[in-house]
C-alpha cells in the first residue's frame, strides 16, 4: 500500500462524503423487486438477440440484489488503498492540495461553520444532512467548492465501479473476461536491461543508434518498422510496460493503472472533460477500439488547401494509407456487430439515416470481444504490439520500456545554422510488479541512460511529446498549443430486457450525417462506446445516492451511443509550473456543444423507434427521456418495435423533450461530463514556423534531425478516430526519414574510402 496522505481527520471526512455518494440502501422487498424488477430474459430471447451463451455467467437477482442494495463504497475492501493510491500517485498536487484543504475545512468547527453554516463538523453530521451539505457544494457560489465536489463525486463513482463485487454478481458478468473469448498467445517481447550503479560510478550508461525513437505506440510503432527494415539500427524507448496477452484483459482497476496515462485519471484543468490516453506497450493502439476510418476526402482537401501540405491530396499518401490498412488486416466483411451496434443500424434503417460498418484492424478476422480497451487477450486486434513493433523486432530493432524521457540531446549546429538532435537523455526504471502484472526482479533499479543518435523520432503523442520539446528548451510558440479532443457526449437507452451490452466488438458502426454541420466540416459522428459498467457508469449524472445506484442496476438493459464532435475551438498542453507534469487548458465551446446538442438528440430518436423504456445522457441539465413505464411482463426485442404509438417521432412526450434540451443550449460545463479518447495537434504540421513546429516532412522547424511521428502533428482536428490517420502520416514520414539517412551514410562512406 503506497503511503498514507490523508491525515485521519481528513479520512473522517472523506468517508462521511463516500457514504453519500454510494450509500447503502435497506434491502425491503419492494427494494430488491426495484432492482432485479424483471426476470433474466429466456434463452429463446437472447439467441435471437445473439448474446445468449450456455457459459455465461447467471444472475441470481435476489441475493445480489440484497447485496448491492446494502453496500456502501466505504465497505469495500480496498477503497482506502485505492484512494492513498489515487491521491499519492495521480492526483496533481495543486488539485490534492485543494481537495484536502476542503477536508480540512469540513473536519473543524470553524471551516464548517464557514462552508455549511453549521459549526459540527460535517462526519459528525446525520446522514441526511450530510447529504444536503454535500449537495449544497455542488451549487455553491464558490467554484472551487463545486471542482472540488465534482472531482470527488467523479472518485467516488470510479472507485465504486471499480472494486464492487455486487456490480458483477448482479449484471452476471465476469470481471475478467468475455464468454465469447479465446485467448492466444500475441508476440512476446525482450527489453533491454541495466545494471544497478556501482560505488562511484557517475557517468550514465549509454547506446547508440541510427535512429532513436521516443514512444512505441501507433506513430512510433511504424517508424521503428520503416526504419529497421530500411537496415538502420533503431532503438525504441517506452516511459510504460509490455504486457503479455495472459495479463488481458485486465479488470478494471489494473487497466487503468496499468495501461493508461496517469492511471486513467486525467482531465482538463476545469475538470470537466475526462481524457483517456494509452500509456503503455503499443500505446493507445493497444487499448483503442479497433475502429480503422479512414481520413475523410473533405479532410485531406482542407489540410492541403487551408495549409498548403500538398502531401494529403497526394497518391503517396493514400498509399501510406493503404498499407498500413493492409498490414492491420483491416475490412469490415468479418464482423459481428454487438445488441448496441445492430441496435444503431436498424435504428438509422427506420430514421433514414446513413449508418455503416466500420472497419476493423482485426486481420481480416472475426473478434467478438467489448475488452479490449483492457487489453486484447486474443491477439486478434491488429494493433502495433501484433503488427508493426513485431516488424521491427524481426528486423533487429532494440527496445528499452521503463524510460523516461526528459530531453533531446542538441549537438554542434549543421550547415544550416541550426542545432541538431543526436539523441535522447532519460531515466530507466527496472520493472517491478503491478498489479499482479510483471516481473518481479529484485530491487527497483533507477539509472539516468543516453542513447546518441543520427535521429530522433518524437511520438510520445499530443499530450506528452510539446512537453518534450520544451524541456529541450524548444521555443516555438506554437509547442502544446492547437490542441483538439474531439468531445464527446455519451447517453444510454434502457430497455425492458437484459442485452448484456458488454459482449461483442465495442464500435463497428457509425453515423455520419451531421459531420458537416456548419458547412466547414464540423460537427459530430454517432458511434458505440465500449460498454463495461466501469466505462459507462462513472459518466452518468449522480443526483442522489440511491438514484445513482437505481439507475446503474439498469446497467445490464443498456444500450450506449457517444456523439463525438470535429471540434472548431482548441486548447493547450502545458507542463506544470511546479513539476513540469501535464496540465490541458480546455474548454468545450459554445459552437461544439450546440453540433454535440443534436447528436444526442439524434440518439434519442434511435432509441425511441428501438422500443428502449427510457433514454438519460451525461449532462445532468437534461432531463430524462421517459418513453414509457416499464414493463413487467412479456419482454419485447427491440427490433419488434417499430414505435410506441401511432405518432412516431411525432411523439408529444419525445418532441416536448427535444424542445427542452434545444432550449438549454449551450450546455452547462459543469453539469455536464465530456470525455475525450483523442488528442490531436499539438505540433501541427504547417509550412511556416510562423504557425506550425513541423514542416511538410515532419522535421521540427530549427533543429535538424529532430522528426515528429504521431498525432501531434495534425494541423486541426481530423473528425474521425484517428488512428489511421496517425499511422499513415508516420508511415510517409519515416520513409522519408530513411530515404535521407541512407543517403547521408552513403555520402559519408564515400568520403571515407
């Protein structure tokens, strides 16, 4: 357990908050009939939904029930580590320190009299009290009050999701793997080693390479490929850890420390926007969804008319495209499309929407698996661990993971004037065991490393690679600014039987008719989210305890959509003042929200002509769409409704609900829970350093040798998932890489004989 750094008055509090946010309810007859309402839909229903699996683990409603009515957060074994965890590890210090001066606050006669207007202090209040005094902090007038309340409120329901052993019982689902999985052994991996230092030794240990590559998710992955395959000696450093496909998929709590940028805890400086980033071996190709869209015609034309790079109308582009589609196996003839997948085309079918498959990274194969944003354990999903960096190493390249790295290493200027890049410096830290995952190898080893280079490939991604540059005293004030995240709002439709919305393929379909809402080639795509309570549940409105747990006992009834938005309006990157970590200055706009208000409008219509009971989005200033009462007998499929009545969409109860959310643009920030799974732009690709930090062939402008390889060099957003995007810039990028190199050892042995 990491050590403490919440004092005992502080935990005083801190659980007296808890017990409001998941409290336990009285398990009474009419309780448990409210949880477990309906019967498990029969066998006859589920095969005709394609979800029912004689293996599948079976609910047994009333006992679960009893127990996830009476758990309370603070029970569960593990909260507190998991708390001294969160708070000594991922929390940033300025938001922990202000988080525990609010404790502190609450913990005393004086700051409670001046927060609740009551001088005992709140863990000494009745639990009823407690309740309005925390739901006083969600409305106070002092906004730090409400971060602080929103920060917590967010803790308390991924640590809930997280470590609840009812959740699963109740749902019938397996915490660790799908019923439809089949598991295989993906490429295994060797890493370089260093010795522990000696008494006196000063100097670091070093290697040397043609190319160094920092980062080995999509961007770096291809590079190391193109490169080693070209015959040069390419070493690829990685600051996280591989693990092997046994590990896969992890539950949650290990994915996110494991596998995820700063344990999957990080947002935007107002903390409105969750963001998801990989950290780990293969990067966020390793936990990504295996969408592979393809970058879009109107985006391709505007980067190279809006900023004259020729190259995205170019035949060598799309031949970029080609083959790294082409090498992933991507198609969308093997797919099997999940209950909420096959619930969105049938919906678009019935509303004269354009839905369509979307392609896979599955190697022309079938993979039937909602996980793998915990890791893909079948080694199906084609992503760099199984295709690119598999290339590489056959190839000879040398791989150091545990590397953190803090500069590049600028030599003597080159004929231009210019300084170059000749490697990279960091810190290696030895494996240890996470989670049960690793390798245990004696003590922890730190050793401060150097590895010289010909060239160096930054693809740390958007988040951490301006970060980079600037710690190698790069000024180009374009560095982590041009940030975009592609918001994105989730909902859910509920529906009267179980469709174990877990099961199968995360997102094979998309939506594209609002993508141009503005005319500019803005505006939003419908897609599936990946449907793990974990995932989904965090992100759906709390306004009480008991509602929250009522309302995601529903979670096995549900259906997801997520509208993500081509957003206009962009943020920064920048490092922290105090210890140079990852801060993100974002705020969604007014213009986004109102393409991402039509999205979700859209959805709802879906979910109305799929026959769903109820329909709730992650903003808590929409109100719930409440279709009909529920029904208690007779379990319909949703594909046996074409409506609810005989007005259709002329719904008075729907069209009422439409008007409303119109009415609420633009949408609160602080009532509303915006997530982000894409960042893009922070050294944008331009033809000027005047507005841009690489040029048209991925060289930092003012440093020779010094290339970017990942999505920071979008020059705006690209309005779809962007890995193949990503990785067909790499792939053109570091050919071009090659193609110089090679002749400059050419030149250079030449002039040696």
């Amino acid at each position: 357990m990491p050590d403490a750094v919440l004092k005992p008055h502080q935990w005083e509090v801190m659980r007296a908050l808890a017990e409001i946010a998941i409290p336990s309810i009285p398990a009474s007859a009419d309780a448990v009939a409210s949880v477990c309402r309906l019967p498990a839909v029969s066998q006859d229903d589920n095969a005709r939904l394609g979800h029912y699996d004689s293996e599948a683990p079976t609910p047994a409603p009333a006992s679960y029930a009893e127990q996830y009515l009476e758990e309370t957060l603070v029970s569960l074994d593990g909260f507190q580590e998991f708390i001294e965890r969160l708070f000594g590890q991922y929390i940033h210090p300025e938001g922990r320190k202000g988080i525990l001066f609010i404790l502190d606050a609450l913990s005393s006669r004086p700051g409670s009299l001046l927060l609740t207007g009551s001088t005992t202090p709140l863990h000494r209040q009745p639990l009823d009290a407690r309740e309005k005094i925390f739901q006083g902090m969600r409305t106070s007038r002092l906004a730090p009050l409400r971060l602080v309340s929103r920060i917590l409120l967010l803790i308390f329901k991924r640590a809930w999701t997280a470590l609840s052993p009812s959740i699963p019982g109740l749902l019938g689902l397996s915490t660790r793997s799908s019923v439809h999985l089949k598991r295989a052994d993906g490429t295994a991996y060797e890493f370089v080693q260093f010795p522990a230092a000696t008494s006196g030794e000063t100097d670091p240990p070093s290697l040397d390479a043609d190319v160094v590559i920092v980062g080995s998710g999509c961007g770096g992955s291809v590079a190391a490929k193109n490169l080693a395959e070209a015959g040069f000696r390419v070493v690829v450093v990685e600051k996280s850890y591989y693990f092997p496909t046994s590990a896969f998929p992890m539950t949650p709590l290990e994915g996110n420390m494991n596998l995820y940028e700063n344990g999957g805890f990080l947002a935007t400086d107002d903390g409105n926007m969750a963001v998801l980033a990989g950290s780990t071996w293969g990067g966020g190709g390793t936990i990504n969804w295996s969408a592979s869209l393809a970058p879009q015609g109107y985006l391709r034309e505007e980067w190279a008319a809006k900023h004259g790079l020729d190259l995205f109308t170019s035949r060598q582009f799309q031949e970029s495209v080609d083959r790294v589609c082409d090498r992933m196996g991507v198609d969308d003839s093997q797919i099997e499309h999940s209950f909420g997948n096959q619930l969105v085309l049938n919906a678009a079918q019935k509303l004269g929407y354009n839905a369509r498959p979307v392609p896979q990274n599955t190697g022309h194969g079938k993979h039937y698996c909602g996980h793998c944003h915990l890791g893909c354990a079948s080694a199906m999903k084609k992503g760099p661990r199984e295709t690119f960096l598999a290339d590489a190493a056959e190839s000879g390249a040398v791989f150091i993971e545990g590397f953190d790295a803090h500069r590049v290493i600028l030599g003597q200027s080159g004929r231009s004037g210019n300084p170059a890049a000749v490697g990279i410096a960091g810190t290696w830290t030895s494996r240890a065991m996470h989670f049960g995952h690793g390798q245990e190898s004696g003590p922890l080893v730190r050793r401060r490393v150097e590895i010289r280079a010909k060239r160096v490939i930054v693809a740390c991604g958007s988040l951490q690679s301006p970060l980079l540059l600037r710690r190698s005293g790069m000024r180009n004030p374009h560095i982590g600014r041009h940030l975009y995240l592609h918001p994105v709002l989730a909902s859910v439709a509920v529906f009267d039987q179980d469709v174990r919305p877990w099961e199968g393929s995360a997102l094979t379909t998309v939506i594209s008719d609002w993508e141009n809402l503005d005319a500019k080639g803005h505006g939003i795509k419908i897609e599936t989210p990946a449907m793990l309570p974990s995932t989904v549940l965090p992100l759906l409105p709390w306004h009480n305890g008991t509602d929250f747990k009522v309302l995601a006992s529903k979670m096995g009834r549900m259906a997801g959509f997520i509208c993500l938005g081509r957003d206009r309006d962009s943020g920064r990157v920048y490092p922290d003042p105090t210890d140079g970590s990852c801060r993100i200055e974002y705020s969604t706009s007014n213009f986004d929200k109102h393409h991402l208000i039509e999205g979700l409008i859209a959805c709802a219509k879906m979910a109305y002509v799929s026959g769903a009971a109820e329909y709730r989005t992650t903003c808590s200033q929409i109100p719930p769409l409440l279709i009909r009462e529920p029904a208690t007998t007779d379990a319909r499929v949703p594909e046996q409704n074409d409506a609810h009545s005989q007005d259709g969409l002329n719904n008075p109860v729907l069209r009422r609900w439409i008007t409303t959310v119109r009415s609420l643009a633009p949408l609160d920030n602080e009532k509303t829970v915006f997530a982000s799974a894409h960042q893009m732009g922070t050294c944008r690709m331009g033809t000027s350093p005047r507005h841009s930090v690489v040029d048209p062939h991925g060289q930092v402008w003012g440093t020779s040798g010094l290339y970017m390889c990942d999505a920071s060099v979008f020059p705006s957003a690209s309005g779809a998932n962007p890995m193949i995007t990503n990785l067909a810039i790499a792939d053109w990028t570091s050919r071009g890489i090659a193609a110089g190199l090679g002749q400059e050892m050419t030149t250079i042995s030449r002039a040696n004989l």
